[in-house]
C-alpha cells in the first residue's frame, strides 16, 4: 500500500513532464519501474516496525508474554531472534542498496533523461563552472558536452609558483579539439602580469589555439547523480573533487548514509519489540501509531541533519549518524525505564 501511494505521488510530480514528452510511455513505465527499489527501502523500515510492535502487542494482548515470563524467561530471550532478525535486515538493506537500488536509480535516471529530451528539455548543460585546474582556475559559463564547447564565455588564470596570476585569458566561446588535444578560442582578452602583478600586456584576438593543462571532459558533470554512486564510485569521485577544489561534502554525507540508514532497521526492531510488550489493547491501532510516529519522526531528523551535511554546516558523520545515535539512546532509555 505504501509502496503504492509512492508510485502515484511520483507520478502527479512529473505529470506535467509526462504529458508533454513525445517520447514512447514505455520509457514512463520504465522510469516507475527502475524505481521501485528505493521506494521499496523507504516503506521497508515502516513495515518492519509495525510487523514486529504488531506481533509482541498480540504476545502481550493474549498474556503470552506473561505466560512465558512467569515460566522464567526473560522478555529479551523471548525476542532475541526477533533482534538477530533486525541485524539481518540491517545487512541485508546494505546489500540491497549497494547491489539493486544504485544500479536501478541509474536506470530511472537515464529514463527519466529520455523522457525530458521528448519534451525538449537540454540536460547536458553545467551552468556557471568555478573549477580548479592542475595550474590555475577555470571558470566557464556552461559546457555542452555533446560538442565539447563551453558557450557565452571561458575564463582562465594561470597561477605561478607564488600561486599570484601569471596571465588571464577571458574569451566568448571555446571547443575542444580531442585529435590534436587544444582549446580552440574565439573573441579572446589575454592579459600578462609581472612578478608584482602590474599588467603587462593586454592583446586581443579573434582567433587563438591554446593548450591547457585539462582536457573537455573535465568539465563535464559526474556521468552519476550522488544517489546512483556505490561505495567505491563515491570515494573515487570524492578524490575528484579534491583535485579540482569542489565541494564535496554531499558525497561524504552520503557515504555514511550507505551504512547509517540501513541500520534503521535494528532500531525499529528494538523500539518496535519493547514497545509492543506494553501494548494492553488493540495491537494493530497502537502498532500503526507507533510505527508511523517514530519512522515520521526519524526521517525529519535523518533529512535535517543530512541538509545541513550537505551545505556544510555540520560534519558529515555527525549530520548522518547522530539520529542513529538518539534513536538508540531512546531504545537504551526504554530498556531502563521498563526493567523488562
């Protein structure tokens, strides 16, 4: 059901996309499909919650939790295979978003890529580039990567070994010839300062061949969105960053993220158990509730604190760990204050 109603709200997103796309529905289709995964991993830790508060709140309701205390067993012998479950279950997302769920949104996205370019939309653009270069800096307006050209405007300052600028090239447009590897630009100021940053020369030309230390593609956009990175693709493409001085923050909150969120699990399974053993009438009303409320609950604070991850406001393993860290403390809470 949830599942579901994640399904029609992807659709009445990208309605308007939809319907104007003259591309074939099968690509629609496809891009619902592809993501399924992720939907799935979203309604899993609510399933598994309520599963799990439902079937002790049924042991507690009928006095079988009772019964089986009263015999010498204690609460936590009763539900530890319900707790190895969760450890599982915890293993098992990990697997689950590494081997399907990154593949498949890497799918949905190129879907999706393909449903926009039937609307006329260009996705291929990177717009307003500040980048940092092997020598110097770069800053383009945007790139076209199909024809390796950077429009409406190229910048370059070459930095000397006192890291102060050698010379400045600002130009209208650029292409890239990949045959002879050089810059080919149009309508270009070039400016060379001495070692006391005085100007010492300003030319202006047409036309100019230059061979820059990097390449068109290092412009390009990463060929995957953060969320279709494995773990191997993010570390790699987090050296990227560094090398080019880009921030990098959201591929670090998202490494974590792939061994932090899965753990979500556990924690339910240990919230849900403890919860369901205090349930004394309708075990499925209050394991909804229950449910609903902490998943609710653990998603605000996930998302806040990986928002301010990303943006840099706090550190990475802190934004993504910390409602982990709270959410157990609330089971280690529960687990004192009810001496079961």
């Amino acid at each position: 059901m949830l599942v579901g109603i994640l399904i029609i709200s992807q659709v009445m997103d990208n309605m308007k996309t939809f319907i104007a796309s003259k591309e074939s529905t099968l690509h629609i289709y496809l891009f619902l499909f592809y993501n399924l995964p992720k939907m799935a991993t979203l309604v899993l830790p609510m399933a598994l919650m309520f599963s799990v508060c439902f079937v002790v709140g049924q042991f507690s309701t009928n006095k079988e939790l009772v019964a089986a205390m009263a015999a010498g067993v204690s609460f936590y012998r009763i539900v530890t295979p319900i707790f190895v479950f969760g450890g599982f279950m915890w293993i098992f997302m990990l697997l689950l978003s590494e081997v399907v769920v990154r593949p498949f949104n890497t799918l949905a996205a190129y879907e999706y890529s393909l449903i926009q370019k039937g609307v006329g939309t260009k996705t291929d653009l990177v717009y307003q580039l500040h980048i940092k270069g092997k020598e110097g800096f770069y800053y383009v307006y945007w790139y076209d990567a199909p024809t390796k050209s950077v429009r409406g405007g190229f910048n370059y300052i070459k930095l000397n070994q006192k890291n102060l600028a050698e010379y400045v090239i600002s130009a209208q447009n650029a292409k890239y010839n990949e045959t002879e590897n050089n810059w080919k630009l149009e309508k270009i100021e070039e400016i060379y300062f001495d070692e006391k940053m005085k100007v010492q020369s300003y030319t202006r030309y047409n036309e100019k061949i230059y061979n820059f230390p990097e390449s068109a593609d290092y412009f390009s956009k990463p060929r995957k969105k953060v969320e279709e990175m494995n773990l191997f693709e993010l570390s790699a493409e987090i050296e990227v960053r560094k090398n080019k001085g880009v921030p990098f923050s959201d591929l670090e909150v998202e490494r974590h993220a792939i061994f932090a969120v899965p753990i979500m699990c556990l924690i339910v399974v240990i919230i849900g158990a403890i919860a369901g053993a205090y349930t004394t009438k309708s075990a499925g009303v209050m394991s909804l509730g229950i449910s609903v409320g902490v998943v609710f609950l653990y998603y605000i604070m996930y998302s806040t604190g990986k928002s301010l991850g990303e943006n840099g406001g706090i550190p990475p393993w802190v934004a993504v760990w910390s409602t982990s860290i709270f959410f157990f403390g609330v089971s280690y809470f529960l687990y004192k204050k009810f001496n079961l």
